[in-house]
C-alpha cells in the first residue's frame, strides 16, 4: 500500500499557562506499510514489521530477516525503554478469532536491533525495568506478576494480587531497584492503591491510596523521578492530579505537585519518551456533556507549563515507539513528538500487497 505523506495544520489551544502557537502535526511516513509496521528504532537504521502469514521480520542494512514464525493472522506488540538495549515482543496468535482479555500472550526478549528472541514466558501486560535487566509481565487468572532476571534464570519472583472486585484490572508495576518495587493493587473496596514491595523482607507497605472505586491511579519511572497520576472515571467530580517524588527518596514530603485539574482525564502517563516532557491524554470538554479528549505535553523544565500537541477532538490513545509519541486516529497515524519521516533510513523498497497476500 502506497502512503501519501500528507501534512494536516493544528493550533495548539492557549488557555492560562498554555503555550501559545501553531504547529503541524505531521503523519508518520515510512516504506513499509503502516499496517504491517511494528516497532522502528529512534534513529530510524532498523524496522521490525508482521506478514499476513503471521511471520515477524526485521529490516536492516540492505537485508530482511525472520524474527519469529506463528499462525496466518498473528498478531505482535513490540516496546522498548529508554535504556534501549532490550525489546519486548508479545505474540497474540489468537488475535482475530478468540477475543478474551484475560488471554495469557507469549511474551519474547530480544536484543535491540536483533533477531534472535527468547521466550521469557506467557501473560500480558510485559514491562522492562532497571536498564533493560528485569523483565516483569501479569497473569490475570492467577493474579500475580511475574519479575525475572535477564542474566540469571535463578533470579525470579512473584507479587500476588489482593483484588477480589475487577477481574478485569490491569495493574502497573515498576521497579524503583533491585529490592523495591512499586504495583498498583485494588483493595477489598475496589479503591486503587500504589504499594511497594520489599524483596528482602518480602514485606508490603501502602504508598498512595486513592479515595474512591471510581478511580485509577497510574505509575511511571524514569531515571530521576517516581510520576503519580490520579484521574477520577465516569462522571466522578473526582479530577485529576500528576505528582512526582524523587527517585531515590520515596517519602510523602518530598512529593511535587505537576499538575492538577478539576476534570477527569484519561491519563495514559508517558514519562521517559523525552527526559524534558511528560505526555498524557487530556480531557479538554469546555461544558458538561460534551467529550473532548486531546494528547497534552508537560514541559518539566519551565514550571510545568501545559500545551496542547493535537486539535482531533477524539484523540483518546497514544503510543510511545522508541520516543516517538504516535497518535493512532481514523486509519492514520500522527506524530505528536519525535521524527515522522522514517523513508530515509529504511533503504527496502516497500512490500506489494500481491507479495504480502503471497508470504
């Protein structure tokens, strides 16, 4: 499939502390087809993509080869850290004729910019942590998270669920260093909590506790600090806050407010595409009633100062691809920050859909 590369002209919105100017929002344009693509590296020398024949490819120097083989129709997540030395590969085999959200996934570890994966284990929801050296992943029947050492097998443990209300929550977990971690958990009232584990003691202790069931809470770590992001659901009067505490002094007086707003946004927290940014999904409705949602940035480096990246309206998800945040809308994908132009470096000359029907 041929893409036009088309540029479609936004206004960033101004109100109160927003930064007030134009700006493009350009789509993502690349060689291989937007369908097929999977993950492409920060500086644009490698691309992994899918064949309809479920087959899983990496692009690179002049050359294609075969990452992982699965059934016609295949389906496959691809994510990275900052840290860039592993790549998370989740292999939905299932993907167009068994929808269960509660389905465990093979999830596969690879070394950046290679093509010789391990299978790390099944489940979903799969995260690195601590410079590409941990892994950790969630099985939801069973209601554990699973931590495992990339350079020693022997190194593994296991965090177990308290939640008895949502069969279908989704936790977060992160791991400040080797000996605590910190996972959201729902308590026996359905209200969401941030713990920390210690894996001397095997100790659990609350962090942060939210104040109602019609809330969510959202982590994210960086190199420098812990990210807290409290959004109220439904039509809660509940708003939403972002506040960060320093990554080595996790104390409640340390804390620092980031941002505060009396609506619910929809969160989606990014804090290490870029060490200057934070990125999130803003609810930007004027009156009651009506539903607008737009990716927002938070300029960490001049006093928090909010701007708008989008102008769609219904932008309600967002995808950080090695630092690039892509916004995926009506069939197309936009790049709220990051490069866009991606034919450069890819020197392959794009795959047929005769040849992709015939693979």
């Amino acid at each position: 499939m041929v893409y036009a590369v088309k540029v479609c002209l936004f206004m960033l919105l101004v109100t109160g502390s927003f930064l007030s100017q134009s700006q493009e929002l350009p789509k993502l344009s690349t060689k291989q087809s937007l369908d097929n693509l999977r993950f492409v590296s920060r500086s644009g020398e490698f691309t992994y993509y899918q064949r309809r024949s479920g087959t899983l490819l990496l692009s690179k120097n002049f050359d294609v080869t075969e990452v992982l083989k699965g059934v016609q129709g295949a389906n496959y997540h691809m994510q990275s850290s900052a840290d860039q030395k592993k790549i998370l590969i989740t292999q939905d085999i299932n993907y167009h004729n068994y929808l269960n959200l509660r389905e465990n996934k093979k999830i596969y570890i690879v070394d950046y910019g290679k093509a010789a994966p391990t299978l790390i284990g099944e489940g979903q929801l799969a995260q690195l942590h601590l410079n590409d050296g941990w892994v950790s992943y969630f099985q939801p029947r069973g209601k554990k998270i699973f931590f495992k050492n990339l350079e020693s097998s022997a190194l593994v443990f296991e965090i177990e669920l308290k939640n008895i209300k949502n069969p279908y929550f989704n936790p977060q977990a992160s791991m400040v260093n080797e000996d605590n971690i910190l996972y959201t958990d729902l308590n026996e009232l359905g209200i969401p909590g941030v713990l920390i584990y210690d894996r001397k003691s095997k100790s659990v202790e609350v962090f942060s506790r939210g104040d109602s069931p019609n809330q969510k809470i959202e982590i994210c770590v960086n190199e420098k600090f812990l990210y807290l992001l409290t959004t109220g659901l439904k039509d809660s009067s509940l708003g939403t806050q972002i506040v960060r505490y320093p990554k080595d002094k996790l104390k409640a007086p340390a804390r620092e407010q980031v941002y505060l707003s009396d609506k619910n946004d929809i969160g989606n927290l990014f804090c290490d595409a870029d060490p200057n940014r934070i990125f999130f999904i803003k609810n930007t409705a004027e009156q009651k009633g009506e539903v607008s949602h737009e990716v927002a940035e938070i300029l960490l480096n001049k006093n928090f100062k909010l701007n708008l990246l989008t102008q769609l309206k219904y932008a309600t998800q967002m995808v950080n691809l090695d630092g690039r945040i892509i916004v995926p809308f009506r069939g197309n994908y936009f790049v709220a920050h990051g490069d866009r132009d991606l034919t450069i470096d890819d020197k392959l000359s794009p795959i047929s859909e005769e040849e992709d029907k015939n693979e």
